[in-house]
C-alpha cells in the first residue's frame, strides 16, 4: 500500500544509504546497531521505499550515523 509521502519516504530513505556508505557501514551492520531486521532497512533505502517508519526510528538512525536528524530532509 503506497502512502502520500511515498516520494519523500523514498527521499530520506536515500539519504540514509548516502550517509551509511560514507560511515562504511553494510545495511546488515546498521541494522544490528539499530535492533531492525536487515529486510526492514533494505525496504527503507529501496529507491521505491513504499514503507513508512517512524521519527523515533530517524531519530536513532541519525543517532548511529552521527548526522542531525535535518540532514534527511535537504
């Protein structure tokens, strides 16, 4: 099921793989650091991220990468 904010889900969900890339991190190693499944965060990064998450999860996410959380939404 497609959400309106579908392309800004997708939006940030890019943003987290660019800022995970340049900690050198595999999806598998963040997801452990966050307590997700890997499927979860492979669907969140997906260049069609259909799937929603919360702001608390953002929040840890931006957390573990060490970027403000604002950067996901430029």
């Amino acid at each position: 099921m497609e959400t309106r904010y579908h392309r800004k889900f997708s939006k940030i969900g890019q943003k987290i793989k660019e800022y995970r890339k340049q900690k050198n991190l595999s999806q598998s190693e963040l997801a452990d650091k966050l307590g997700i499944s890997l499927s979860y965060l492979t669907k969140i990064e997906a260049k069609n991220c259909k799937k929603s998450f919360s702001l608390a999860l953002l929040f840890d996410i931006a957390d573990v990468l060490e970027v403000d959380i604002k950067e996901f939404f430029e």
